[in-house]
C-alpha cells in the first residue's frame, strides 16, 4: 500500500488563515475645520483596521483631501460614519491598495 505524502497546499492552509483581508485605499475631501472630526470618525469606525492617513490641503487650504488606507470590513463603516455626521464631505473613489 502507497503512503500518501501531505501535499504542498495541504501544508499551507492554517497560513492561509493568517493572511489579512485585502486593503482598499479611499479619498475623502473636508472642509478644514472638519478634519479632526473625521480623524475621530475613521479611528472610532475602524479602529486597528486603518493602516495610514494621508492629508493634503487643497483650495488655498480651505478643504483638505484625505487619504485613508482601510482593511477591507472597514470601508463601509467609514462611509457610513462619514455620511451619517459629515454630509458635506466629498467622497471619492475607493480601490485596491
């Protein structure tokens, strides 16, 4: 009788279950004065899934462009946080990071 050897896969598969969900890159656009509301919104809405934030300031400073990268089960609790308690901010694309 063949002894069968564990295969290449078989042997990977509990290290499969370690890999993190897939990271998306979003765009958020404030006024000035709402950044740290927003800052607050993504770390309560989030927490440990946010890897970075990016900000930039644009129109002579009077809004501010931010650049957040997400673990995916995040993305939408930040687009509903920031719906919810910033109507006017502008959301932009979100893609793979």
């Amino acid at each position: 009788m063949k002894t069968l050897r564990p295969t290449l896969v078989s042997a990977f598969v509990p290290a499969l279950a370690l890999v993190p969900p897939a990271s998306r890159l979003m765009l958020i656009t404030v006024e000035t004065g709402r950044v740290l509301e927003l800052r607050r919104l993504v770390a309560r809405a989030c927490g440990n899934r946010l890897s970075f934030m990016r900000m930039q300031p644009i129109d002579h400073a009077t809004r501010m462009q931010v650049w957040l990268r997400v673990a995916e089960p995040g993305v939408q609790k930040i687009v509903d946080a920031v719906t919810r308690a910033l109507p006017s901010a502008q959301l932009g694309r979100v893609v793979p990071a």
